[in-house]
C-alpha cells in the first residue's frame, strides 16, 4: 500500500499543468484535466497543447504537430487558427480559447479508433 501511495504521488508531479487565465487576468496553473470548454490557457515554448482550440493571441507562435500527423516541421500559427491537442509548442507565446475537453478531442477520438484494433 505504501508503495502504491509513492507512485501515485509521484504520478500527481508529473502530471502535465497548464497555465489557466482567470476571468480577473490572473494566472492559475493547473492538471490538464481540469480545464473546462471557454477557458482560455496561457501556451508557451515546451508546452504540449492538451485540448482543442482556437488561438485568440500569439507573439511569435510556432507549433509542430508531428504527434499528431507526422510532419517534422514547426508552422507558425497566426491568431485565429485552429490547434489540436498533441501538438507541441516550439517557440513564441500564445493563448487558446479551449473548445473541447482532452476526452473529446481529435487525438483521442485517434486514440480510440487505435485501441479497436
């Protein structure tokens, strides 16, 4: 049991966070999970997007979504594009009006359709 709680906690500290902005402008981090249709996340270098989204501002933004198609190349993405979970920030800030929770994004609609076969 005591190794189980270890893991578990361990498992809690990798969880992927993200930076959630508050209707008041302040900054909120938080499990990916969390994250809720209309919020909007704070994206930045590293960051693995963990929903799909809308881009309401972005200051240099590249993404590269070879996760997702397998493409190796980053694109930059002007504010308005569309971004799907999985896709990976490589330079630049931004922020995402979330419009779909992880559980019903396309990567794990992707996911889904892989583990039937």
């Amino acid at each position: 049991v005591r190794s189980w709680l270890a893991l578990e906690k361990l498992q809690l500290l990798t969880a992927p966070r993200v930076i959630r902005l508050d209707a008041d402008g302040s900054e909120t981090s938080v499990l990916a999970e969390e994250l809720q249709k209309n919020d909007r996340i704070k994206l930045v270098i590293g960051d693995q997007i963990p929903c799909d989204g809308e881009l309401v501002d972005a200051l240099g933004l590249e993404i590269n979504e070879g996760l997702i198609t397998g493409e190796s190349a980053s694109v930059a993405c002007p504010k308005g594009s569309i971004l799907f979970a999985g896709s990976l920030v490589t330079s630049g800030i931004g922020v995402l009006h979330v419009n779909t929770v992880l559980r019903e994004s396309r990567i794990a609609r992707m996911t889904e359709g892989i583990k039937k076969y």
